[in-house]
C-alpha cells in the first residue's frame, strides 16, 4: 500500500465545537469563487469555490494529478508562464481580484511567496540567496538594512545558528534540509504575507522533515501557509485546515480533525481510508 493509500490516525487532541468555529472566524484571505482553469483545451480545475484564513496552516491532499498543486500556482499566478493556461472566475486576495489586468504578477508573487518540491537555491552565497528579492524589490535602503534582513529570514527559518559563521559559502554546499529551510528563508525575506508550499518535504529526509513541519507550526504566527501534501500523516500533523482535491474537484474542505475523523463526502472517505489513489 503505498503512503497515499495509508490509513490516517486522526489528531491525538480532540477540539471542541468553539475552536472548530474559530478557524472561520473573521475574514477570509483568499477566496476563490467558481474557478476554472485550462491548459489549452484541457480542463483542469473545475469550479474551486474555497476561503483560506490567515495565521493558519491549510493543508491540499488528493491523489496524484488531481489538481491541487494546480490550484496552488492559481494563487500566485505561477500558471501564467505556461503557455495557453487561461483561468476564469474569481481569485481575491485581501479583496482585491489577482487576475485584473491592473495588478502586476511581480508585485504579487512578493506578497505570495513559493516553495517548491525540490530544494533550489540559487548558485549564490547563502548571503545572496536572502539578500536577492529584498534588493531586487528595494526593501532595504543600504548595506546594514540588508544584513538585517538576511539575518532575521534565517533565524524564522531555523536555520541561522547553523550557517552564521558560512554566509559566503553557496548555497548549495548545505544539505537537502538546510537547502529547504534557505528557500524558505528566501521566500520570507520580501516581507509576503502568503507563503505557498508545493510538497516542500517530499525529497527530504524523516529527520528534516520533522524540522520544515516544526518551521510551518512556528510561521503561521506570522504568514499565512498553504501547503500541497502528498502525506496525510503530515496534513493531519501541520495543518488546521484541509481540503481535498480529486480529479480537479474540490471535494471537500474543512476543520483538519473533522475531515479525517467525520468526511462529510464519500469520497473523501474512500480516499483516506485507502480505497483508492
């Protein structure tokens, strides 16, 4: 049985009726309302209707190619690069409509921040990789801003008592954890307020993997994370929220604990139990 297909232990800390309503509580961040994407002429999404709140850690699960990874670029408009993707429906940030022609997707993409599967520093000095977007988008105005800037990224992302002393090493001279916590520590150093994690643990070892997961708990303090899963365990670990995609669908969503212990849809059921993907 492969690990998608894994039985999901429910969260050890049973929460009551007023903590399930708290994680809804206030305004949404992100709202999707009837979003459809295609690549071409194949339809990939279909209809995705979803709020996601801040300071909170919301979790995509579903099998393979179902889309949620998809929906994920959909926020930051990484799925403009890719020739013939066209997206229709509404996708608001703090109210405003991303897809409006008025907004520049470099801006954004500072306010939404992306880590991807595979660890990709850049062939730069660990100092060049914080130091890169805060210069590119002028956030520091000289050399001791700046120095700020890289010092702080790398204290939230865990990583600064280990690399102080390496600064002007390359980034990828660290190993496959360090390598993640420092593209994570890129991608917190232009001040977002969103942070997109596209199966940021999937080629990382149990041991850095305990460590991004700590990391993710401890950022929500101050970001809001979305994370892609192909882990249930770990949605079931990380997340206060999840939603679960299937054949480019949005089956579900709903409090973490309530979608693994009490699905509302079969399917969901179906999935989490190991029925299929």
């Amino acid at each position: 049985m492969s690990e998608s297909a894994t039985i999901v232990n429910a969260p050890e800390v049973k929460s009551s009726p007023e903590d399930l309503a708290a994680l809804t509580k206030g305004d949404p961040q992100i709202v999707a309302e009837n979003l459809d994407m295609f690549y071409g002429d194949k339809q990939a999404l279909f209809g995705i209707d979803i709020e996601i709140y801040p300071n909170q850690v919301t979790s995509f699960i579903g099998p393979s190619g179902c889309g949620k990874s998809t929906f994920l670029r959909c926020i930051n408009r990484m799925n403009d690069v890719i020739p013939g993707a066209v997206v229709k429906g509404l996708m608001t940030i703090d109210g405003e409509d991303i897809y409006d022609p008025l907004v520049d997707p470099v801006e954004l993409r500072a306010k939404v921040g992306m880590v991807f599967q595979k660890p990709n520093p850049f062939p730069k000095s660990i100092y060049e990789n914080i130091a890169y977007g805060p210069r590119i988008h002028g956030i520091a105005s000289n050399k001791e801003e700046l120095d700020e800037i890289v010092m702080k990224s790398l204290q939230r992302a865990g990583l600064y008592e280990e690399v102080k002393d390496r600064l002007k090493e390359s980034g990828t001279s660290l190993s496959g954890g360090q390598q993640q916590r420092l593209c994570i520590a890129r991608a917190i150093a232009v001040n977002p307020e969103i942070v997109l994690m596209d199966e940021p643990c999937s080629a990382l070892d149990p041991i850095a993997t305990a460590k991004i997961e700590e990391l993710i708990d401890e950022l929500r303090k101050n970001y809001t994370i979305i994370i892609v899963t192909h882990s249930m365990q770990q949605a079931a670990r990380v997340s206060q929220r999840t939603a679960f995609f299937h054949l480019g669908v949005l089956v579900e969503v709903g409090p973490t604990e309530k979608l693994f212990t009490n699905p509302d849809d079969q399917r969901t059921q179906d999935y989490i139990t190991g029925r299929f993907g």
